[in-house]
C-alpha cells in the first residue's frame, strides 16, 4: 500500500438556531410540573426518573429522561440526575417519577433520593425545586409533603415498624 499525503479535512459546525416564536413554560408550583408531565409518566408500565432543568424565573429549559427502572422500582446515580442540569447550566430542577402502581405515596427509598438530592443540588449551587411522584391521575410533592428534607437535608429517614 502506497502512503497518500492527500487528506480530505472537514469542518463540523454544530449550531442551535430557534424554529419561531416560542413561550417558555413556567414551573410555578407542583401543579403545573404534574400537568406538564401525567402524561408522559402514565404512558409507561415501567418506574421512569425525569429532570426538568429550570432557568431563575423556573422557565423550563429542557427535560431528560434519567432512568428507566422495572415495574417496581429503578436504581439511581446522584451525578446522573444533575447531569443535564449542570450541562444546561440550568440555576434550577425538579425531579418527576412515576409510580406505574398508581400510588403516589413516597417510599423510604424515595425520601432518602431526596435528602441526597437536596445535599448534591445545594453543594453544585442548585435549587432542587421540587420532587414529583406521579400516579394514576394524582401526584404527590415531596416538597409539600416534607418540607424538612429540605430544611435539613442530613436528616436520618427511618422506616417505619
């Protein structure tokens, strides 16, 4: 095989041009983030984690879809979840899973994402607005419900006996 000096360069050139007018989506108050989202949470029979990355007027920037769990629960990274928030350089999110069950009660396990959730967001300089449960056309705020997650972060979840 002959050795070419002859190299075809290309230059890649990725923009982000708006497709019109558009009004941005305000979060401003669990409703309206459950409203946004029921039906994407029920379309599915599998547990699902979502972020909705927020700007400081709590504008909704972008939603990823984090995980996809089982028809009982899903594992969850901290760094996975702020990810898009970090890349969106977003000021703010609320995090929204479905429980495919319908009961939109918050587990242990729930409560616990919370806590952490609330340490990692306030250490990245984030404001974890909220955390959704949604099921069969209800949903629960973590927020609403334990406020003290948020207040004090460090506080030990113990299961109930």
């Amino acid at each position: 095989m002959a050795k070419s000096d002859n190299w075809t360069q290309y230059e890649i050139e990725i923009t982000r041009k708006s497709k019109g007018e558009s009004t941005k989506q305000r979060i401003t108050n669990p409703k309206s983030a459950y409203e946004l989202f029921k039906e994407t949470a029920l379309s599915t029979d599998q547990e699902g984690l979502w972020v909705l990355s927020l700007d400081k007027q709590n504008g909704l920037i972008g939603i990823q879809k984090v995980y996809t769990g089982t028809t009982t629960g899903t594992s969850v990274r901290i760094a996975e979840i702020v990810r898009a928030t970090i890349i969106q350089n977003a000021p703010g999110m609320v995090i929204v899973h479905n429980h495919p069950s319908g009961n939109t009660e918050a587990s242990e396990a729930d409560l616990r994402l919370t806590s952490e959730m609330c340490r990692a967001a306030a250490l990245l300089d984030i404001e974890l607005l909220d955390h959704l449960v949604v099921g069969e056309n209800n949903y629960t705020s973590i927020r609403s419900e334990y406020q003290n997650l948020w207040q004090n972060p460090n506080l030990e979840i113990v299961e109930e006996q």
